[in-house]
C-alpha cells in the first residue's frame, strides 16, 4: 500500500499510480488462482467420491473405476466432472 503527500508532483503521482495499477493486477492474478484451485479440488473431490461409489458398489478396483470414468467422458465428449456427477446421482444412496 502507499500513499502520496501533498504537494502533490508528477515524480510522486506517477510511481504512485504505476504501484497501484501493478497491485491490482497481482490481486487480480492471486484472485483468478484462487478461483482456479478452488475449482479443481471441487473437481477432485467429486471424482474421488464417484470413484469410491464404483469401487464399493460395482466391486471395481480404484484404477478400474477410474479407468472406467475416463473413458465413458471420453466416449461422450464431457468432462470426468459430468461424468463424476451423473455416477454420484445413480449410485448414491437417497438421502
């Protein structure tokens, strides 16, 4: 954080500007990471609780589950989180 003291020069405003327009950048960047990761570890959660549905109910070892995943979002052109999500709603048992 800065700030900039009267009287106000442009040697002071400028560099001023320049580190606040850089900050927000960063900010914007660490923003879109977090977002980033954020959805990945969602994503990872979903498979490895569909995975495990697989491997408990259909009697799958945890390569064949995953396996089996990969290859049905393959074969529909869709991401292993759609495919994760529509196991989840077959196999899971009505709450």
């Amino acid at each position: 954080m800065g700030y900039v003291v009267r009287p106000f020069t442009m040697e002071r405003l400028v560099p001023a500007i320049e580190m606040a327009v850089a900050r927000h950048a960063e900010h914007t960047a660490l923003r879109a990471e977090i977002t980033d990761i954020t959805d990945r570890l969602d994503t990872r959660k979903i498979i490895e609780r569909a995975k495990g549905l697989l491997m408990t109910q259909l009697n799958m070892t945890e390569p064949e589950a995953f396996r089996s995943m990969q290859r049905t979002a393959m074969n529909t052109r869709s991401s292993m989180k759609a495919v994760a999500h529509t196991v989840i709603e077959r196999l899971a048992p009505a709450a």
